[in-house]
C-alpha cells in the first residue's frame, strides 16, 4: 500500500509492526513478522533515514514509531521538496544545453537555420546530393562552371545521373564553353546527352547551382572557396531566383551538340567578348581565366589574337577600339 510513497514491502511491514507493538528486539519483530534479522535492520535503518522511527524517550536506545498522519505528511512532504529540487535542476540543465547549443551551434558543420541546411565536407554534401536525387519526381536544373570537372567528381557523378535519368526525370545542365576542350568532361556531357538529358554551353556562367524539382537549391557558401562547403535551401523566395537565373543562363546557352554562329573574321567570338568584357572591368587575366574556366595561357593568346585583330598596341588601345566598334 505504502509502496508509492518509496515504501518497500519489508519497509511497510516493519513500519507497520512497529506501530503495533514498539517492544522487543529485532529477533522478536522479525520473528512476528516473518523476516530475517538482516530484513528487520536494513527497514529499520531505511525508517530512521525517512524519519518515520525515532529515538524514544521512554526506553533510552529503543526506537518508537512517528504516528502516520504526522510521518507520512512528513514523507509527503520531503517527496515534494525533491521533486522541486529536481525540477530546478532539469531546469537548470536546460539551460546550460541551450547555452551550449547556441555557442556551438555556428561550429557544427552540418545545421540548419530558417529552412537553409549548411552542409560542410564532400561525404555531407554527397548524402544530401544523394537522398535529394533519390526524392525527384520532376525535374532537375544544374549549373557547372569550370570548365573541366575533376574525374572524382564525375565519378560521383555518374550513378546518381543514371538512376534519376532511368525514372524518366526531366535533365538541364549548363556547362562552361570550355568544357569542350576537356575530354573527361566533354565525354559525360555527350553520355548525359545520351541518357536522354539536355546540355548546353555558355562562355561565362554564374556560380555553381543545383535545383531539384524547383523547390530546393544547392549552392556554394562561397564559390571563391569550395571547402566552406555548400547551402541547401528551401526558400521559395530564395529558390524562384535562383530558377530565374538558371533559365536566363540557359536560354543564353548554345547546345552541346551545336557550334555557336562563326563570326566574321573581324567579329569576336562569344568567349573573346566576355573575356573583354572582364578585362574592361578591372580583372586580371589570373581573375578572369578562373571565371571563363579557362588557363592562364589561353586568355593571354586569346587577348594577343584580339590585339592583332583590332590592329593595337596595348591593351589600353585595344579597350578603345573594342569600345569603338560596339564590341563593349
């Protein structure tokens, strides 16, 4: 009956026996009661602890039982007192967890913020990659600056574009216009192509972008540098723009099975007009061949060939005549 009240069975029954008849020792009250002297002890010890035995004053080293309206309010009484205790210290512990989340939580490489997930490190970005892949029912819109892609990458690549292409999901990809010059890299696109994706080129593309069924997006935190890792988003404010950028990049695009117009033997190609365009801002060669995907080497030949063409001596004068003939 007592046994709510943190009471054991052999407690209760001691407790009970000595409220019948306080007199004799642990022999005779364990004997009356059916225990052993060491069952007797320990409740007696347990009662003393829960105040329910105490000294008694008539028989000095004897022990008398504390009545139970008054002992079992006093055990009431300190439950509550523990239970409140306890209560301040959960809610103490609460806190600290809070404190420590919110300090740690900008270190943690893998969280999540207002529907943004930041994903740091390839193995987090290839797991979400993969279970994103996994979800598609409709469609899927890339962006691939660069240029040439690291044969690694396409390697983790390539399973995931043939599953989703075998279930018949819709495929964009817009690739640099040098990737053209890459085998490994001209020969996934081609594969893709044959899978039954759409690919296209552009000479100048916008940062690396992934949109799965337009409603979550993978971007680089920063694209200048990769190991920060990358944002997925579900933003739809945040993903409509992005999906407006992929499809102004790729109505810009050329497909990859077609060349781009030849101009004339006077005109710029499409790559040789961004490569002024960038200059004309201020970039470095170093700065600009990043951006066109291509080498060092290729912008310096690249720009000595416009040089040639427009007849100048520097590349200040080059700037001039470019400006001169509409080319900027």
């Amino acid at each position: 009956m007592l046994q709510a009240l943190g009471l054991g069975a052999d407690v209760e029954a001691v407790y009970r026996g000595m409220l019948a008849d306080p007199s004799g020792g642990v022999a005779e009250l364990g004997a009356r009661l059916g225990l052993t002297e060491e069952q007797v002890r320990a409740g007696l010890d347990r009662l003393v602890d829960l105040d329910l035995l105490r000294p008694s004053r008539d028989s000095p080293g004897a022990l008398r039982a504390v009545r139970p309206e008054l002992g079992l309010e006093l055990l009431l009484r300190r439950q509550e007192e523990e239970l409140v205790q306890r209560q301040q210290e959960l809610a103490r512990s609460k806190a600290a967890a809070a404190q420590v989340v919110s300090e740690f939580a900008e270190l943690r490489p893998n969280t999540e913020v207002d529907g943004a997930e930041r994903l740091v490190g390839m193995d987090a970005i290839q797991s979400r990659l993969e279970e994103l892949a996994h979800g598609l029912v409709g469609e899927c819109l890339a962006i691939l600056p660069g240029g040439a892609l690291s044969e690694a990458s396409l390697e983790a690549s390539r399973p995931l574009d043939r599953r989703v292409l075998a279930r018949g999901i819709e495929m964009r990809s817009v690739y640099q216009d040098s990737a053209r010059n890459d085998p490994a890299t001209l020969a996934y696109a081609r594969w893709l192509t044959e899978q039954g994706a759409q690919v296209r080129t552009s000479p100048l593309l916008p940062p690396r972008l992934l949109v799965f069924d337009r409603t979550v997006a993978v971007v680089p935190i920063d694209p200048a540098n990769s190991r920060l890792g990358a944002l997925c988003t579900r933003a739809p404010g945040i993903v409509a723009s992005l999906i407006t950028l992929f499809e102004q990049t790729w109505n810009a695009a050329v497909p990859l099975g077609a060349d781009r117009p030849r101009p004339s033997d006077t005109e710029p190609t499409a790559a040789e007009l961004e490569l002024l365009r960038l200059l004309a801002s201020g970039m470095t060669d170093e700065t600009a061949a990043k951006r066109l995907g291509v080498s060092l080497r290729t912008v310096r030949r690249q720009m000595a060939a416009l040089m040639e063409r427009l007849h100048a001596t520097s590349r200040f004068e080059a700037g001039l005549k470019a400006a001169q003939q509409g080319w900027l």
